[in-house]
C-alpha cells in the first residue's frame, strides 16, 4: 500500500547573515528528515520553538520547497501537483485565527475562498457549499455575513478549519492550531478535529508545542530537535516509555508546567545550541545527561522498533540500527 505522505531526506536551508562581519552562513531549518505517515493517522510534531517544526509544516504544505529531498502525497511527488491538485491534497490551519483570516471578508466569503481562487463553481454554489461545511464545523448560518471581528477566537479557527475542509483534502496541517485559545476552547477544538477525522477519514499532521495536547490527540508522534527527528514512536508508547534522553526531558517538564508558556524548563541545564552553529556528533550532546565520548563525533541514526525509533547511540546498543538486537547480528 502506498503511503498518504512520503517525505524523504527531506532538508531545507537558509542563508543568513551573522557576526559582527554579517557573514552568509547556512542554517539547517530542517536537516535530512523521512517520515510516513499512513491515511486516517495523526502526527504529532513536537519540539522547541527553532526546531523546524513550522518550516517543516510549510514544506508539507507546498508553501515553501526543500532544499533537496522529496516529499509525496498518495505516491505522486509534490512538485509535480498542479496548484489545485495539491489544495486538494493538503490544506492548513495555522495558530493565529486572528491574523489568518481576512477582515474585509465575510465569514461565508472566507470559508469559500479556497474555490475561488481554484475557480471551482459559481458564485452561488460555492456560498451553498461553504453554509455546509460551516454547519459542520459548528459554525450557524446566521454567521455567514458577519466578520471576523464579531467572533470569538475559538468561532475563528472554525472559520480556518471550514476554509481548510471545503477543498476536501486528504491532509491537514495544523501548525499550534490551539495555542492563541483559552484551555476550554482548545479542548472544543480538539474535539471537532477528531470528530471531523473519524467522519472523513483525514489525517493530520499536527505540530504543538504543547505536550498533552499532542497526547490527546495523535497516534504517532515526532520529537524534533535543531531540525532532526530524534525520536518516532506510537503516542502511548512514547509517552509511558521515551527513548531518547531528549524526549525524556521534555516529559519531565509536562510534570511542572508554567501556565501559558508550553514547555517549560526542560531540567537540561545549557540553553538551546546556536542552529548556525550546531554541535558536533549528536547535536543533543552538550544537554545530554548520559553523553558520552562516541556522542561528541559520531551522529546518531533513527533505531529502533517499529514502534517507537530513537536517535541516540544507546538505542542503537540496545536494538542494532534495523531494529534486530546488536547481540544477534
Ligand atoms: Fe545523549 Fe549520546 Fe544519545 Fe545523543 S547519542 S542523545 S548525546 S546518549
Ligand atoms: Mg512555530
């Protein structure tokens, strides 16, 4: 069966200006990452703010292209979708439902937008069809010629989901789509997505920094860390038993955090590394409790089960990189 997502050694750099001479240095956003993601399940991606986790979700999105690597939805690379095709294919939902939807617009007129621009139906089909989905998403009809400013955060990112599903996409992205709304509201939200999920069968990439918002909701999830994937594991899994000593830090903050601020101090002493400038061997080193010599040189590979994967030279000894027991190759 061929996998919804496809992304290998997917990488993008910048080129920035640093130092006291502005010299051009490269930084790695997102450095050589592969996932798969099957139809029907949730992503979760989760790290620091600066791990690359939004320049990853606009990669997927096909709003920015990596520098190498491919990505492929339903097998067919992305770079050869036509513009609607992939609106079809993969459609956002961001943080900010105050800065994401136009003012000037009605409600009705910004769910629809996605067929206006792709000039799919006539002026009336496309209001009768964005009536529907806002029925579906919770969202009454009375709205419909009212603007964004008459309603509330939690109505508005109903407003972003409609405009995300009435191109029916296969795909979701949503980057910290509840982080602007009061905890009551995130969990409403939540809920619809996985409700709208189990309806339509979608499947969704979704990026938080917010650990127990990602427990709720995903069945795998991805720890990044300056622009790598340290760790890929099934939610439950990763959650009663983390591998890599980076995801184990997060964890152990979810136990104090700070209202408002996500994740909170990490316990890991050094602050987040330079991207520009990230360290040698296993770029988790220098914050790593169990660091040792091989750590600082050799850079460790995803290894593991299928079930939960870990960058880190200690799960490599425990597993061998394929997943065999190092003991028995
Ligand atoms: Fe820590 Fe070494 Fe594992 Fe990196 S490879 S996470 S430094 S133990
Ligand atoms: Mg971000």
């Amino acid at each position: 069966m061929t996998a919804l997502i496809e992304a290998h050694d997917v990488t993008r750099s910048f080129e920035v200006s640093a130092g006291m001479f502005r010299r051009k240095r490269k930084l790695h956003a997102v450095n050589g990452i592969d996932l798969t993601l099957e139809k029907g399940e949730v992503l979760g991606i989760v790290g620091e703010s600066g791990c690359g986790k939004s320049t990853l979700a606009r990669i997927l999105l096909g709003l920015l292209p990596p520098t190498s690597g491919t990505i492929r939805f339903d097998g067919r690379d992305l770079r050869t979708l036509k513009r609607r095709d992939l609106a079809r294919q993969v459609q956002p939902v961001f943080q900010d439902p105050y800065s994401s939807l136009n003012p000037r617009r009605t409600i009705a007129s910004i769910v629809a937008f996605p067929l206006d621009v792709h000039g799919i139906g006539s002026s009336a089909d496309r209001r009768r069809e964005a009536l529907k989905i806002m029925d579906l998403v919770g969202l009454p009809a009375r709205f419909a010629d009212r603007h964004p400013r008459e309603l509330s955060g939690g109505q508005r990112q109903r407003v972003a989901i409609a405009r995300a599903l009435i191109m029916k996409p296969e795909i979701i992205v949503c980057d910290e789509p509840t982080s602007a709304l009061d905890v009551s509201v995130q969990s409403q939200i939540l809920n619809l997505l996985l409700e709208l999920r189990n309806e339509f069968g979608l499947t969704y990439v979704f990026i938080s920094h917010n650990l127990g918002v990602v427990e709720h909701i995903a069945t795998r999830v991805a720890v990044m860390y300056l622009g790598r994937v340290v760790e890929l594991a099934e939610t439950s899994a990763m959650f009663a038993n983390p591998r890599h000593p980076y995801t184990r830090a997060l964890l152990s903050s979810i136990l104090t955090p700070v209202p408002g601020l996500g994740i909170p101090e990490t316990g890991l002493g050094l602050a987040f590394p330079d991207p520009l400038n990230p360290p040698s061997g296993c770029v988790f080193h220098p914050r790593c409790p169990s660091a040792f010599d091989a750590c600082k040189c050799v850079e460790p590979q995803l290894a593991g089960n299928g079930q939960v994967r870990a960058a880190c030279h200690l799960e490599s000894f425990n597993t061998g990189p394929e997943g065999t027991s190092a003991y028995e190759s």
